[in-house]
C-alpha cells in the first residue's frame, strides 16, 4: 500500500523558491497518479498539481501555472513539487496523496498525512 510523506518545506521571501519532497514509506508508487494539494490558513483544501504514474502527463491548478514544476522518481519512490516565484497567497500546508485523475485535477483516495508548511514572507 501507497503510504506518502511530506517534507521540504519552509519559510521563504516573495520570489524565493522551494522543493517539496513525497515520498512513498510503502509500495506501489510506480502505479499510481501522485498529486500535491495545499491548504492555506482557514481555507479549503484546494488541487495543485498532479503526475501519472509514467510521467507522461502534468496537470496544475491555474494559481501555479508557469512557477511550480510536479516530478517524480518512481525507482527512487519519490515525488517532487518545485515551486518558483513564491508569493504570500502560496503560504499553506501543502500535501500529497496518490488517486483517480479526472479532467484537469486529481481525486485523491489515499489517507492525508501531515503535511509539509510553507510560509511565503512579503
């Protein structure tokens, strides 16, 4: 079973940038859809971005479109976000999850983790 971690996150100036780590503590991940999410302060859990499993296909939410980069290295287990150009409304926890990609975003179906939190400083 797909069990996922987060990590890499921080606190950053505006524009700075940071690279967010998943990374599969169990098995399968080569077969699965791997997606981020983020949650930022007293507001909904909300898409990201997401990857199939062969890398053959990217999807991102228009808010990170042209500064955050999905990746993954399935013999490595692991999955990565880069974001560039951070802004404030980017503070969140972001998170990540494996599932059922529908359209232009990703139905997550594994259990959520704790997260990793970035903070974007004006």
């Amino acid at each position: 079973q797909v069990k996922l971690v987060e990590s890499g996150g921080g606190l950053v100036h505006t524009g700075g940038s940071l690279r967010l780590t998943c990374w599969d503590s169990g098995r399968g991940f080569e077969n699965v859809v791997v997606g981020w999410f983020r949650q930022p302060p007293g507001k909904e859990r909300e898409f990201v971005a997401s990857i199939t499993y062969n890398s053959d296909r990217t999807y991102y939410a228009d808010s990170v479109k042209g500064r955050f980069t999905i990746s993954r290295d399935n013999a490595r287990r692991t999955g990565y976000l880069q974001m560039n150009n951070l802004r404030p409304d980017d503070t969140a926890v972001y998170l990540c999850n494996y599932g059922l990609q529908t359209g232009a975003t990703m139905v997550p179906v594994g259990s959520w983790g704790q997260g990793t939190q970035v903070t974007v400083s004006s």
